[in-house]
C-alpha cells in the first residue's frame, strides 16, 4: 500500500513554522551583536508618554543688575509666574497664577500707569529705584495685583496691592502730595454682588500711601468734608423714592427679602470712607421707608459685610482724623 503524500494544507503550516524559527533567530542573533543598553530597552516595558517640557520662558527684561524672567506653562490651568534673579542669585519667585497675564511695568504698554512703572522709578519717594510687575489672572484670584520690590541699596520686597475687579486701563498710581512718593488709587470690592447684580454693586475708592513698611490707607488724603445738610437731605429722599417703588406690589416686606436699591448702601459707604460714619447711620434712618421691615437687620448685615473689607480697621480710624478745609481729588500721573 502507498503512502499517501503531504496534502497542501501541510505544507503551508510547515511553511509558517520555517518563518517563524527564521525570525527567532534573527531577533537574537540581532540582540546578541547589541549593545547592552540597547538590548535592555528592548526587553523592558514599553516606555512610558514622556512628560511635557515644562514652563517656557515668555519673556526677560534687564533692571539694572537684575534680571526678571516670566514663565508660562500652557498645561493645567496655564499659569504664569515670574523670577527676579541678580547673577546667579534667586532673589523673589512669584506664586504661578493660573491664566494669568505678567508684565514688567504696567500690564499694556499704553496703559495710563506705564510712566510711573517704568523700571527703576522710585514709587515710595526715599530715591531709591523701585520694580514693578503688575499681574492680571481669572479664576478664584481674579484679578489685578502690583507686585513691588526696591533694588537698591539692598533687594527687598515693597509689598503686593491686589485690586481686585479694577480695570488695568484705569490710571491707579497718583501723585498727591509733590515731596513725597507715589500713591495708589483703587476700589474695594468688599460690597461686590451683595444684594444686586455686580453692574449695580458699590465700590467706594481708597488711597494707599507707602508708610512704616507697607501700603495703607492715607487717612489724611480719603477724609473728606461733610456733606451739607440739605445735600444729605436730598439723596436720602431719592434712596426712599426708589425703595419705595421697588417694593410697591408688596409695601410690607422685611428685609432681606425686601428690595433695597443699592445707592442706598452705596451713599452709606461714601459717607464711611470720607470719614462720617456718624452720617452714614444719620442716612440710613432718613431713607428707609416707614413701611418696610428689618431695618435693624439690614444694619447688622451691613456692618458684618463691611467688616470683610481688608481695609476695615484703617477706615474706622478715618473718623478720629482731622478733618481737612479741602484735599485734593486724585489725579492720574501728575
């Protein structure tokens, strides 16, 4: 009887075996002539996505014998921070604010600051050549912040002024007084989207001056005259008229749920910030209507608010100033 011979079938699978060895002994054959590295990165685990390189360098600007660096990390909330080195020496590193925008000198080159923060312009008034890197990000710490810093005799930091929902277009630094140094002129936001929508929300100025090692409120500069009686008389009845018409389908509601109009809250604060805190609760009897409730609630709510404000504890002390015959109204960089 004759074998029968191998059917196609088995000679493919005997083929694939023959390719299938030849590539084995390829593979260590070629292993075998590489070098050790070479071989170890081939037998371990593919390697992992490398991470990203990390922040770049956006810009870098020379003051003197100091160089300041402004990094930007596109990944995670695309912060930004800045370095401050003289030599090889790290003076100052900023914290990194997410989308945030850095600037050496004013945030805009044609903002109305920029001439006052050049590099090297003396903001205190002592001579010395001062810094600034102004700051704006979104997110929780929106929004504009002054860094400063004095480079001579010796690096040290001037502080920071956050200001909060001010526009940097705004001209902010001023001079007020002629022989003495610069100040800033901001908003606080401490009444910002309380009880109204933030287009209506009052922001009472504040001046700052440099004074005893940090920013504070110049009390000499914010107290203001008292407002006339019959001036006082009039705004308080305007406040009543407009309380009046916003709670005119329900007359008896009680605060918080009454609707008060903001300028009410807003003349207080006027008042507070001039130092006539006296007049502002003067105020706040004359305009409230008789028929709505809560009165003293609202007080109360007030003055909590008002405490938050972060320049709170200089302000009260506005009232024990000495009141001046006439201050002069800020003036962009005069």
């Amino acid at each position: 009887m004759i074998a029968a011979g191998p059917t196609t079938a088995d000679r493919f699978r005997a083929l694939a075996r023959a390719a299938i060895l030849f590539a084995a002994i390829m593979t260590i054959t070629a292993l075998a002539a590489a070098p050790a590295s070479a071989r170890q990165r081939h037998l371990s685990r593919p390697a992992a996505t490398p991470k990203s390189a990390g922040p770049t360098l956006e810009s870098e600007t020379q003051v003197g014998a100091y160089d300041v660096s402004i990094y930007r990390d596109d990944h995670g909330c695309g912060g930004a921070y800045f370095e401050i080195k003289r030599g090889y020496h790290l003076e100052y590193t900023s914290r990194s604010l997410c989308d945030a925008a850095l600037r050496v000198g004013a945030l805009v080159a044609d903002d109305p600051d920029e001439r006052f923060l050049a590099p090297g312009h003396d903001l205190t008034g002592d001579g010395h050549p001062d810094l600034v890197v102004t700051g704006y990000s979104g997110g929780v710490n929106c929004c504009l912040t002054y860094y400063m810093f004095e480079l001579e005799p010796k690096f040290r930091s001037l502080g920071k002024v956050q200001l909060g929902d001010d526009d940097h277009e705004s001209p902010h630094f001023v001079r007020l007084e002629p022989d003495d140094g610069l100040q800033i002129v901001l908003h606080d936001w401490t009444f910002a989207r309380w009880h109204t929508d933030f287009a209506d929300s009052p922001a009472p100025l504040v001046i700052l001056e440099y004074r005893g090692g940090r920013w504070r409120v110049a009390r000499h500069l914010m107290r203001q005259p008292a407002p006339s009686a019959a001036n006082l008389q009039s705004k308080a009845n305007n406040s009543r008229v407009d309380a009046m018409a916003a709670n005119y389908n329900d007359p008896y509601r009680v605060w918080p749920d009454a609707k008060m109009p903001s300028e009410l809250w807003a003349h207080m604060l006027n008042l507070i910030y001039s130092g006539h805190p006296d007049l502002a609760w003067k105020f706040a009897d004359m305009a409230w209507p008789a028929r709505v409730g809560g009165k003293q609630r609202f007080l109360a709510d007030f003055r909590a608010q008002l405490s938050r404000s972060p320049y709170w504890d200089e302000i009260k002390a506005l009232a024990e100033s000495p009141s001046p015959a006439a201050t002069p109204s800020p003036k962009p960089n005069s």
